[in-house]
C-alpha cells in the first residue's frame, strides 16, 4: 500500500469527522516580524463593483493622452491614490462579478471552480432540484440553460454548468495565519447567503456587513434591497450618526473597524476586504453630486461619457474610498498597511463607456476585463510608479501572503493554482529579473451575453505575450496584438492564421485539461442549423482548426 500524501490523510480526516478540508487543513506559518521587531503590515484591500478601466481618472488620463482636470468623471482621491503607490495598467479581471471574487479570494482560474457566471438566481441548484450532482461538481452548483431559459436550437453548444458558490477551497483569511480578517459589502459567493458558504465560514473573524446578492441600492442603506432580497443578509449594528447613502455608510462601517484596531488591538494585523458595492446598478447618486455632475455636463470640451447619474455614483464611490485613506493617515496606519484598489471588471455597457477601450462588463475585450489596479505600500512601492507587466486577478491571493510574510508553501506546490506574487515587480516595474514569469491569462465566460452588447455565444481568450486570441464555441475565432492594438480593432486571424491556430490549440487543450468536463460547452444535440443564428453558422471545433490550418 502507497503511503498517503499529507494533503490526502488531511482530507481522510476531514472525512472522518465532518469537517471541510479548508478547515481541516492547519495554516502553514504565522506571519513573522521583522528584523526591528515590528508587526507585519496590515492590509487594506478595496474591490469596487462594476468600476471600468477609464471611469478613474489618473487610467482614463493615461490612456487618452490628456489631465484628469480635462475629464468628465472625477475620482480625485484614487488618483492621489494613484500618485502615492504603483499604478497596474495591465490588470485582468473577469468579465463579471462572482468570477472575479472567487479568483481572486484563492489565486485560481476562475473556472477551475465553475464559478463562470454572476448567479442572478438560485433557482436550479442540484440541491433545489434534487437532480443527481455530476462528479467533481457541487450541490450548489445550476444549470444555467435551465435559469436563464435561453432558447436551445439557436446554437451549436449547450451552455455548461456552473457553481453559485464558492466551494472548498483555502481562500485568503484562511491562509493569513496571524490576522484578524473582517470583511464588509458585496461577498457574491455563497449562493444567495446558503450556510455554510458565508464570510463568517470561509476564514473571515469579523463581518462588518454583507450581502450576498447582485446589486444594493444607494438610498436608505441596508433598508434597501439587495439582488432578490429586501434587505442585506447581515446589515452589521446600526450607525450613529445613520448615513443616508450606502457608499458614505460603507465608509464609515470601515472607519469605526480602523479605529477599534488602532485603539484596542496595538499590536494584532489586520486584514480587512473591502468589497465596495459601487459603482454596480441602481446607478444611484446622492443629490449634491447629481446637481454637480448636472451642471458640469454642459461644459465644452470634457472628455469620457456624459451621464450625471453615473458621475454622481462614482465620485461617491471616490469620496468613501477617500475617507478610509483618511482615517488610515489620522490613526497613524498608513505607514504600516498596504493598499490594494481593484475593479472586479469593466464598465456596464448600459451605465458607461469603456473607450477607447472596446467593450464592457460580460465581454471579454479589453474593456470587460481590463480593470484599474493600485497597491500602495510604504517604503515598499515607488510613489508616482507605473507597470505595464501584464498580470491578472488570481495574483492577489499569493501577493498578499507574501506582504504578509507567511509561508505559503501549500499553494506554491498546488497545481490548480494559477497566480503568482507581484510584489517583485514593486521594486522591478518591468520585471527585468524575471521573477513574476506569468505570461499566459486564460479567460472563460460560458454565459450567452447580453443582447444588444456582443454577438459571442460561449466566449474563452488567452492573452499570450503581446497577441490575444478569442474563441466563440460556436466557431469563430478574432487575434488581435494589444501591445500595437490595445483597442482590438485590427483582426490578425487571416494575416496570421497559424498563430491563431496554435493559440486556439492552447487554449482550448488548457481548458480541457485545467477545468472540470461539467463546466465546459459539449455539443447542442438540439441545435438546429436550418433555423435563426444569432452567432453565425455553427463550425465545431476541429473544423474550425483545420480551416485556419488550410487558409494560408
């Protein structure tokens, strides 16, 4: 008899006892003290909700060539923000919500764990219809087919399974031995708030509030509703004074946690996950930013999308996130905690504009997944810094443990999981060492689009070195260069046909090989070819590979 890996007598034992192998699995190494003797850092990090590329100012200034004081949006304090720590301007995120949280909670490929889509509704869950759970997959999983009622003879594949929650698997408070996690907002990985698969459950000590739905609305804060529900799942104590808008309420949730840490817990580090509702739908702002934005969009010569609804939005968002940092400097924390500022994807097509960047939310061109990215780390990010390395949203989970400084050995030796640390690039912004060797971002969104915004059915890229690739399961394939054609306008498939081949070999044997068999597009037994084809004539795969073979 083999001896047993020590990862497979862990799971025998979660077995025995009734425990999950995320809890069972005992956390590595404390987080260790320097040389001086001083704590390690705290970590702040901020996600916001639906935040596009060029919604942030010191990004939107950049890419358009021009000053954040000549754009329409405002967001002047991320930019100071900017100013002080490393600005990313390669960073991918997935296309919609959930996907982006539950990559970025355990460093994975997002659908690795089926978590492709953003589970409006629960409503098909293998536990709710009692149907058998296919192998490697789990009770909480749904057919989306089923969910979204999409029509099934319009397309050549049928639309895969995918997970409503996260399954079990270490996510960050989990491998921060030494912290104090707490968490507050929009969590989106627990279908709808199930037992068992809440913040509480997955690592976090302290949950501020949070729900588990969609999208919150702004006025009447945690009196509103949230996705289905008419109130958030845990709305935390009641402030004093109580804030009448959600974005001004999260930010001083947060501010009452930074002081109880400052006051009562010296010497104890902290990690605190900030998952920002804004800027996702309602697209609600308060009324003084409303009649600002109203009257500022008469204003000749602005650049960017012209909505003061949204404008409004933003610069609340803006302001919270700015009133954290405050706090953070009025404590004396700033020095001792890294902050990291991420937009879990694109702009909403029907709220903003992501251009020049082409596309938004729930598309998988630059302007769907490419989000902003900030890290300010004292003494250890240059301030005024820029890096252009292409990274992705999985690269948090391993960044974070080593700012931490624990031993995260079990991920590194993990093979299911895909990011890498970029705390060398900190010091090395254009990775001259080598030592980020990350190269290859795969991307898979199986949902079927929104209609109106893309004519993709089933959608996967790669982003290789500088060429990107996507592939439509129907069967069709577009390349694009992004380092000369960052607004994919320029379609290289019929000038260079082998590369797109070899990179649609790649990725498509990758996802074969990386993701469950449940979670990937099979053929639509009943698909019919003779009828209406929103996406074009159905080429199966193989076909299409040896029609980019044969076309040069």
């Amino acid at each position: 008899m083999r001896n047993m890996s020590r990862r497979e007598f862990v799971a025998g034992c979660a077995a025995a006892t009734g425990m999950s192998l995320a809890a069972a699995v005992p956390t590595f190494g404390m987080a260790r003290r320097d040389k001086g003797g001083r704590k390690p850092p705290n970590i702040v990090l901020i996600l916001v909700d639906d935040v596009g590329y060029c919604d942030i100012g010191a990004f939107a200034a950049r890419l358009n060539k021009t000053t954040t004081g000549k754009l329409y949006y405002e967001t002047p304090r991320i930019n100071q923000l900017a100013k002080q720590g490393v600005m990313f301007t390669q960073f991918y995120a997935c296309t919609v919500c959930a996907p982006t949280r539950a990559s970025l909670m355990t460093g994975k490929m997002n659908n690795r764990m089926g978590m492709w889509d953003a589970y409006a509704t629960v409503r098909t869950t293998f536990e709710k219809t009692r149907k058998p759970v296919p192998e490697g997959c789990d009770i909480l999983d749904n057919n989306p087919w089923d969910e979204y009622h999409y029509k099934n003879t319009d397309r050549g594949v049928s639309i895969p399974i995918a997970a409503t929650a996260l399954p079990d698997v270490r996510t960050i408070p989990q491998g921060l031995a030494g912290y104090h996690s707490a968490f507050i907002g929009k969590w989106h990985l627990g279908s709808h708030n199930h037992e068992g698969r809440r913040p509480g459950d997955r690592g976090f000590k302290e949950v501020l509030a949070y729900f588990d739905g969609g999208g919150s609305g702004y006025h009447r804060p945690f009196r509103a509703y949230a996705a289905r529900t008419k109130r958030w799942d845990k709305p935390g104590p009641d402030l004093t004074p109580r804030q009448d808008y959600l974005s001004d309420d999260v930010a001083q949730r947060v501010n009452r946690f930074l002081d109880d840490r400052a006051g009562n817990h010296v010497d104890e580090p902290f990690f605190l996950y900030v998952a920002h509702p804004a800027c996702h739908g309602p697209v609600q702002s308060r009324a003084d930013d409303l009649a600002y934005f109203t009257k500022k969009a008469n204003t000749p010569g602005l650049i960017g999308h012209k909505s003061p609804k949204y404008a409004g939005l933003v610069k609340g968002m803006d302001r919270s996130v700015g009133a954290m940092l405050d706090k953070l400097d009025e404590l004396k924390l700033a020095g001792n905690t890294a902050v990291i500022f991420i937009s879990d994807n694109g702009g909403h097509p029907g709220y903003t504009r992501n251009t020049p960047l082409r596309g938004g939310k729930s598309m998988l061109y630059e302007g769907g997944v490419r989000v902003p990215m900030i890290v300010r780390w004292g003494g250890k990010t240059k301030p005024g810094a820029v890096c252009d390395v292409p990274s992705d949203v999985a690269d948090i989970y391993p960044t974070l443990m080593e700012i931490a400084g624990v031993d995260y050995s079990d991920y590194k030796a993990d093979k299911t999981t895909d990011g890498q640390s970029l705390k060398p690039l900190f010091s090395d912004l254009t990775n001259e060492k080598c030592a980020y060797s990350r190269d290859e971002f795969y991307q898979f969104y199986g949902k079927l689009g929104y209609k109106g915004y893309h004519n993709f059915a089933t959608w996967a890229t790669l982003r290789k070195g500088d060429y990107k690739l996507h592939y439509d399961y129907h069967g069709k394939v577009e390349l694009y260069n992004i380092a000369e054609d960052i607004f994919e306008k320029n379609d290289l498939v019929k000038t260079e046909p082998r590369l797109a081949h070899d990179m649609l070999v790649q990725l498509t044997d990758w996802l074969k090989a990386s993701c469950n068999a449940a979670y990937l597009p099979k053929p639509n037994p009943k698909f019919n070819p003779k009828g209406k084809l929103p996406y074009g004539p159905y080429v199966p795969l193989d076909q299409l590979k040896a029609s980019l073979l044969n076309s040069k």
